[in-house]
C-alpha cells in the first residue's frame, strides 16, 4: 500500500502517497514536478540532486522521502525565482558559473547551505581537527564543495561566484 508523507517544500505543505522507496528526489521530481533538483547519478556520488533539509544540505538521490516526515525542504525554485533571485542564484549568473547548467541547482543549493555551516562554526574534514573557527580559504572552499561535481570545468568561476557571496 502507498505510504502517506507530509512535508514542506518550499514554504508549502504537501501530502503525499507514495511507494515507501521512493527516493526523496524522485518524490520532489516526479510527485512535486519541481524538476529544478537534477538526477545525475542517483548513487550519491555527483551532488546534482542537493536540496536543504532542515537547514542542512543533503543527497536527495540518498534518502527515502518517507525519512522526511514534518521536515522543511528547500529546492533551488524555493531559494529564489528569476525576477527576484537569491544572491547566490544571480552571483552564479554575474560570474558565469556554469556550463551545461545540469549541476547548478545542486551547486547553489549546496553553497548557500555551505555558508551557512561555516558561520555556525561546523568544521569540514579539512579543519576537522583545528580549534580556531573555520575560515573559507580556498582550499576550505575546494574541501567543503567537493560534493558537488562540474562535468565541464566551471569550477573556477562557481567558486568566484560563492567567494562573492561569502564576501
Ligand atoms: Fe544524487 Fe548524483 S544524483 S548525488
């Protein structure tokens, strides 16, 4: 039998009857249609599929819906619309961070969240074991959007486009 789950996507609550398998990415694709969160590999290896989770960024091809029960989620059509983007949305634009476009839903998604752990003070691996706060040094940079997979290369420019937000 279908399971019911409700969550809140982007500010609206939604009730839905699913396969208990399905895949939080394919409940917001294919139940929600908010097809902005890409499938790229569906194994957790490319980063395509970031969504926020309870203010934190997450796999969505790694994670059953039906785990989501009551959870707040954001997508890149909730972060911000074209005529009245999320700054990190028009940075990516103003410093063309991007190529093909197929992983930049997840790469927004996952560097606004990214900020966001390096104010509260979360560690990445690579500062794992330093006692000062994080600071987003380049290599801190590298470190912490090495989940996020660009096939074409852009990496240079989406990490212009993060350093401009992070200011
Ligand atoms: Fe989820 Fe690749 S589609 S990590």
């Amino acid at each position: 039998p279908p399971w019911k789950v409700s969550l809140k996507v982007n500010g609206k609550a939604c009730e839905l009857e699913l396969d208990a398998r399905t895949t939080l990415l394919d409940a917001l694709r294919e139940h929600l249609h908010l097809t902005g969160s890409k499938k790229g590999c569906d194994q957790g290896q490319c980063g395509a599929c970031t969504v926020i989770a309870g203010g934190r960024r997450i796999n969505s091809c790694l994670t059953l819906a039906v785990m989501h029960q009551g959870d707040e989620i954001t997508t890149i059509e909730g972060l911000g619309t074209p005529d009245d983007m999320h700054p990190m949305q028009s940075s990516f634009v103003k410093c063309d961070g991007y190529q093909c476009g197929y992983c930049t839903p997840g790469q927004i998604c996952s560097s606004v969240a990214m900020l966001d752990e390096v104010k509260a003070g979360i560690p990445s691996h690579a500062t794992a074991d330093l006692m000062e706060p994080p600071k987003l040094t380049p290599e801190e940079l590298r470190e912490r959007m090495s989940g996020n997979i660009c096939r074409c290369g852009a990496y240079s420019n989406i990490f212009d486009a993060i350093n401009e937000v992070a200011g």
